[in-house]
C-alpha cells in the first residue's frame, strides 16, 4: 500500500515522499505514519496524543480533506495511493505539523465564563436550560474547522477573523445560564462575524459533528442582527445620536472576494 | 561550556498541563506567585481529555445517604486498605467542593430532575456517585481548567517543551532544563518551587490506553533528583478496552458502559461477573473485573478476537446516543460496530499507575526541598487499586494543594536560584548524545527497543506475574538499559520523533526498573498485583508500602510501614 506524505520544512526542501506500508485490517492513518516513523523515517513529524479521537492533535489533509489521521480508516478510502499533507491554513513547522498557536491566542481574547458577582453556587440548573451548550462542549480544538474555513484558509484574514472554532466558543459563552457578559459586539467589531457567509464547510469537516453553522453561527448572527440592525432599535438611535449606534453602519457583513474551497 | 539556550524566570514551575498542572498552576497564581506551565503537548491535549466515567464526589444528590465518609471508606476498601488514610480523608472531604467550584468556572454537567449535578453509579462504589457530562467528563474538566488558567493573571504557558531534567543538589530543586520540541533549542526555567504534574506512564505496556505522553518523565526525573516512588507495583488494568481491530487495540471503553447497565458476558452467553462478585457484578473494582474477563479468555470462553462482550443494547439507543457518545462514535468508526445494535468486544488495557513519587498527604511535598508532586505521578491515594472516577477528583484536589504549597514555599525563597553552568552543560550533552549528526546514524532504534520493553512488561509483568516472570522482566529491562546507551537517531533537532523517543524510552526504563522490583518484593496478591506463586493476602505485607529510591547508580527499596487509622475514621469503615 503506498502512503505519500508530504515531508519539508520552511524554506527547505518540500514534497511528497512515497512509502510502502503493509495493509493491517481496520487500520487508520495514523497506523501508517507510526508504521512510517518506526521502520522507515524515524523523523517523520506529526502531532498525535489518544489516537482514539478524543483530544484533536493528529489533524491532517488526508486525500484533500481535512480529517483526524486517528479517525480514518484507509479501508474507506478509495483505492489507490493516500496522500497526507498538513493543515494548509497554518504556517508549516515540519512535515505534518504545522504552527497553530494562532488559535491559542484568539482564544485568551475572549472573556472567560463569567457568572454574577456573588452568584457562587451550588445552583440548581435545568437540563433543558443547557441541552443545547453539551454539543459545543463536544469540541476537541483539533482546528480542522479553522483549516478549512476560506476566510482564513484562501484569505488569511486571520487579523480580524476568530474562526469556527471560536463562534463555537463564543456561542456555548453566550448561551449558557449563569453567564453574565454579553461578547456579541466584541464577536462582530473584532471577531468578524459578519464575514462568515455560511458556506458550511466547517461543519462537514467537524469530527464531533457539531452544527457549527446552524448552532452557533446562525443564532450569534441574529443575536448580532438584533442588537444592529433591528429597525426600531436603529431609528431609536438615530434620534438619540447615540454613538454606539455608529458601529452598525461600519463594515457590517462585508464579503471578502472569491468563494469557498470546493 | 554549555551551548547557549533561553532562560524562563518563574517562582513556581508546573511541568505538565492536564488537570493537575492547570488547577496547581491556577492555585500559585492567585497566591500572588508567577507561574511558568510547561506542556509536552498543545494545551487541553493531555491525558485528562480520554477521561470519560466521572468525578466521584459524595454530594448525595442522587443517593441522598452518600457522604465523605462514605466516599472514604469505599476508596479505603477499593484500595486494599493500601492507602494513604489522610490522603483520602481530604480527597473525599475536598472534591465535594472542587465539582462545584469547576462548576463555578463554567463546567457543565448533567443535571438531576431537580436541576443538581446528575451522579452515576461507577465500579465498586457504593453509591451513585459519579457527576458526569456524558462519557467525556475529562474534556470538559480540561476544557473549563484551560480557560480558568490561561484567563489567570500570571499564569504563563509554554506549549509543547519536553523537560528532560531537574536541576538542584540532590536535596532541593532549582528548576529543570529542557527543550522546545519545535525547534530542539534548549531552554533552562528556574523556579523557587516546582510542581510535577506529568501524569502516569502506561506507554511501556503494549496494550494500553494511554497517549504517547504516558512514559513517565516526572517520576524518572523526581526519581533522579533524589525522591522516592512508592507503591510501584500497582498498575491498573482497566477491564474494558477494545480489542479489535488491531490499530484500536487498548483504547478504553469506559466503565460508564456498565454503570450505565452494561453487562459482561462470555462466548458461551454467561454473565460471569454473577459468579466472581455476586454482590458487585459488572461493577466490582477495576482489579476483580480485570482479572475475571482474562480468567475466562484463558478458559476458552473468550470471543474471536479473545475477549468479553460488554453488551448495552436493552437500554436502548436513544439513551445510549445520549449517555454514552463518545462510545458510540468510537465503535461505529473504528470497528464499525454500532453499540446500540451489536455486543461490544474488550478487553484489559493498561490505564492508570497508583504508585508516584511519595508525597506528604498535606502539602503534596516530596522529600525533595522545593519539589512538589500531584496526580497521577502521585502516590499513595488509591493504594493498591483506583477506583474509577477518583482521578478526576484526586487531579483537582491535590493539583490545588500542590499549587498552594508550592506558592507558600516559593514566597520564602527571597531571590532566583543560581544554576550552575556545568549542570546545564551535563543534561545538554545527555540529550544531544542520541543525534548522530553527520556521524554514523547506526545504533539502537529507540522505537524496537520500547516494542522490546513492551514485551518485556506485558508479558512479564502484566496483570498475572510470578516470581520467574518478573525476574524475567528485570533481566530484559537491564539489559535493555544497557542497549538504550547505544541509541542513535538520524535527522536533526528541529520537531524529530525519534530523538524525541530517545529520552522517553530512557524514562520508561527507569520506570519500569521501579515497577518490577516493587513487583518482586510484594510477596502477595493485593488490589491490581496479582501474583500467580502467591495468591493470597499476606497481613504481614499488608502493612507496608515499597519505597524506591536512588543509592548512587543503584535503585533501592525499602519498606514503610502504613500510619496507623484514627479511631474516628476507622468507624467509617466499620459502617455498611
């Protein structure tokens, strides 16, 4: 069975090198490259941690897609050579890894959970009230979302643009009961929200198969729709000039050119 | 001369970002201290995310009667009366309000009728106790840590380093010098304190459900830095672990299966748990269970691919689906099984490793000045057996105690330490003899020399041992320690898993070393030590626990007799 992985560093030699890996039954790509690294290319980098789909690190473009290398089984890929490339929307380290620390960042710049001052529990909570909070909770950060999102994926806007991944964060914030702050505006003005235009590619890709767009997106857009642009709301504040009002005529569901990856 | 490298000041360090290092790291920052984690991994990847049953903690919102003292005398018993009494009398006292704080920072759990944490009924306890959040409770409780650490005010992250050593004198600590994976530079971070919390180390076994991570590095160093490892011998096979297909071997199906109503069966369709633990069934410890399914296997009633069938399907699947979905995904993708339609097979895979570096059941302090230990690297809470959902509890509880000691300590240290030049040029040379270079990259693999060790531990000292076995065992393992000088690896420094696999198979030796002759002198069969030559409690051992430690290049071990049980606490035991 032939394994093409790509192998280079940053501004070194890049390419695909083939490997011949014995086919065990049920085996998974991750099976391969740890095949790879002890017989044949004991360098071979790539991140890994449970190798049972659970902590997110082994992220791969298996064939072109954006898969967990743990979670997919060669027997279900179409015959032939498989290929295995790293993350595109990261900047490369080596081989099959690739610098993420990027999504690290975006997350310190959102407020943490925060319940009221003095509101310390225990509380008695209703499952009703957080049934919708346990599928974002479901995320294991493996960032494939973020990979092929074309707004950081094609566009690199990564200066003003959170991610899938961080909509999903923001929303299990805003949704849950005990949570007092209100990151909606923040999600918009620096998050670019708006420039989400909810193609979907996030959620096929997701492993836990999280709604990343009808679940967490959608319903921040309209939360977003009715702080702004909600026509009372908007003619309240322009009698009133209030300057908070401004924010709603800047930038608001700008598109960057060009369409997803398909 | 040592090669140049980065200096990280800190007053506390934290080697290690699952539950443990997070919650000690949160601890010693909000006692003003500034707090440097390092991480083998990415942040919210370590061991704590495969976590899946529960946070055992007597609240009582299910089973109105549990209690602490409840709670204590199940993990007492659990343990094989092994333990530290005082470590589980503040465990059990403590978690209680560690759920409800983790609950504070924004963790979810699932909810009772009546809007409190939902408990589940778990292995060997009493009663339902787990608070759980479906069957990834280790997620969120890494989740909620990670985004309480890294929104803490002084806690500083650095993410995938490897440590490879910790500096000082033998009797007190200065820091650890290390590398940064990524780029193979060196980076030196000296500390006034510092807090190990590296989790266990499963990976020397080859059937195990534990990451890359699990090789043990913060026992080896705390080893070689002069503290001792206590209770060595005891290794938990948890008795559910896939088995097929060949690549999934070991992954942990999690013992919620069977507190959620899941049965064990044989190939003949008996449910033989019915007859080794009338009273517990399915859900006696972790050890009986163990040793029941490879009973059976060895009898001839094991399934095709030499297991048991852990059978869910009358619950139905929607309740499956919701109770249980991390197990369901994980059958339907890796062996296309659908749990709510199919038996699923398993057997025991390494999980969890009781013995650590000994601590002081307050303070988590080691004998080391300025090194502290918390977590699974710990000894000496769950004696001779874990009870499952304890880990959870036990990384929260004493992660904080540690994080706060270490704070206090570091506090009366009035300025940096001094590391001195030649320490720093030693552990470089250490780690850098593996690469080859330009020279001859002809040597041992450390990836065949660990597939070795494996061998040597699974099959030698695994869940049924003897005294030829384990002898067996310590003969391959020195002998491989003497093939692991002669390591060598091509490539160079930048992201290079085989050098990386150098230092670990180093660790794992070192371990594995401390497990075995712990092994040999428990003369007995207690808790997940299972000695086929002596299959009996014997009281006489029953009062001590095995110690190792370093007497120059020879690994040493003594016996501590266990503190005596206050009357008071002894009552509990006495209860139900």
């Amino acid at each position: 069975m032939e394994v093409r992985v790509f192998r280079g560093v940053p501004g070194g030699e890049q390419g695909e090198v083939a490997y011949d890996v014995p086919p065990v039954e049920g085996m998974v790509v991750l099976d391969a490259i740890h095949h790879i690294q002890k017989h044949l290319q004991t360098d071979l980098a790539c991140r890994w941690n449970c190798k049972a789909a659970k902590c997110g690190s082994c992220s791969a473009e298996i064939n072109g897609t954006p898969r967990l290398m743990c979670k997919t089984r060669i027997d279900e890929l179409p015959e032939g050579p498989v290929t295995v490339r790293p993350l595109a929307a990261f900047p490369l380290i080596k081989d099959l890894v690739t610098d993420v620390s990027w999504n690290y960042e975006v997350n310190k710049k959102i407020p943490p959970f925060t319940a009221a001052e003095g509101d310390r529990g225990p509380w008695r909570i209703q499952e009703v009230d957080i049934d919708r909070l346990y599928e974002f909770r479901r995320c294991i950060e493996c960032f494939l979302c973020q990979d092929v999102c074309h707004i950081l994926r094609n566009h690199d806007m990564r200066d003003r643009f959170y991610g899938p991944r961080f909509f999903v964060r923001v929303a299990g914030l805003e949704m849950h009961p005990k949570d007092v702050l209100n990151r909606v505006e923040q999600t918009r003005a620096e998050g670019g929200l708006g420039l989400c235009n909810i193609t979907k590619c996030c959620t096929e890709v997701c492993p836990e198969h999280i709604h990343i767009t009808d679940n967490a997106i959608i319903p921040l857009k309209e939360r977003n729709a009715d702080a702004h642009w909600d026509p009372i709301n908007f003619v309240r504040r322009k009698l009133r000039r209030d300057s908070g009002g401004g924010a709603a005529t800047r930038g608001l569901d700008e598109e960057p050119a060009g369409g997803p990856p398909r | 001369m040592a090669e140049p490298y980065t200096t990280i000041d800190c007053d506390v360090l934290v080697v290690g970002a699952g539950g443990t290092g997070l919650r000690a790291a949160v601890a010693a920052a909000e006692a003003g201290c500034r707090v440097q984690v390092v991480s083998k991994s990415l942040l919210g990847k370590a061991h704590t995310v495969m976590a899946e049953g529960g946070i055992a903690a007597g609240l009582g919102n299910v089973d109105a009667d549990d209690s602490w003292t409840v709670h204590f005398a199940d993990t007492m018993r659990g343990g094989k009366m092994l333990n530290n009494w005082r470590m589980v009398e503040i465990y059990a006292k403590e978690v209680i309000d560690r759920v409800f704080e983790l609950e504070r920072w924004g963790g979810l759990f699932d909810r009772t009728e009546d809007g409190r944490i939902m408990q589940r009924a778990f292995g060997a306890h009493s009663h339902r106790r787990l608070c759980h959040v479906g069957d990834r409770t280790g997620l969120e409780l890494i989740r909620t840590c990670q985004d309480k650490a890294v929104h803490t005010p002084g806690v500083e992250v650095s993410m995938e380093y490897t440590l490879t050593q910790l500096l000082g004198d033998g009797h007190h600590v200065t820091g650890a010098i290390g590398y940064d994976r990524n780029d193979g530079q060196f980076v030196v971070v000296r500390a006034k304190a510092v807090v190990l919390a590296t989790g266990g180390w499963g990976r020397m076994y080859r059937t195990t459900s534990n990451s890359w991570e699990g090789t043990g590095d913060g026992a080896a160093m705390a080893y070689l830095a002069g503290a001792e490892l206590l209770d060595m011998e005891f290794v938990q096979f948890h008795p559910t672990g896939m088995i097929w297909p060949p690549g999934a071997r070991g992954i942990l199906v999690t013992e919620a299966v069977r507190g959620e109503g899941g049965m064990l069966f044989n190939s003949e369709g008996q449910r033989f748990m019915l007859e080794y633990d009338p009273q517990k069934k399915d859900l006696s410890s972790r050890d009986v269970v163990a040793r029941s399914i490879f009973k059976e296997v060895k009898a001839g009633r094991g399934t095709p691919h030499g297991g048991a069938y852990l059978d869910i399907r009358h619950r139905g699947a929607e309740y499956i689906k919701k109770k249980l979905p991390s197990m369901w995904e994980q059958f339907h993708s890796l062996a296309s099984v659908d749990i709510t339609r199919e038996p699923m097979e398993v057997y025991p895979t390494i999980h969890y490793t009781m013995g650590g570096v000994r601590v002081d059941p307050e303070s988590a302090a080691t004998r080391v000045a300025a090194l502290y230990a918390a977590g699974e690297v710990a000894g000496g809470l769950h004696g001779s057996n874990r009870l499952g959902g304890n880990s959870l509890g036990d990384i929260l509880v004493f992660g904080k105690r540690a994080g706060e000691y270490a704070a206090e300590y570091a506090k009366t240290v009035g300025s940096a330490p001094v590391i001195a030049d030649a320490q720093v040029a030693e552990a470089q040379s250490d780690a850098l003899r593996f690469l080859a270079g330009d020279g001859d990259a002809t040597g041992e693999n450390p990836y065949l020399l660990h597939e070795a060790l494996q061998d040597a531990m699974q099959d030698d000292a695994g869940i049924a041992r003897d005294q030829q076995s384990l002898t067996r065992s310590l003969e391959a393992i020195l002998e491989l320690q003497e093939r692991a000088k002669r390591m060598r690896v091509g490539g160079g420094r930048v992201l290079n898993p085989g050098w990386h696999s150098c230092m670990d198979v180093v660790n794992m030796l070192t371990v594995s070393e401390a497990i075995v002759r712990s092994a040999l002198e428990r003369k007995e069969s207690r808790g997940s030590q299972w000695r086929l030559d002596y299959p009996d409690l014997s009281e006489e051992q029953g009062r001590v626990n095995y110690a190792v430690y370093r007497d120059g290049e020879l690994m040493r071990i003594r016996a501590v007799p266990l503190e005596p049980i206050p009357v008071e606490l002894s009552r509990h035991l006495e209860d139900g």
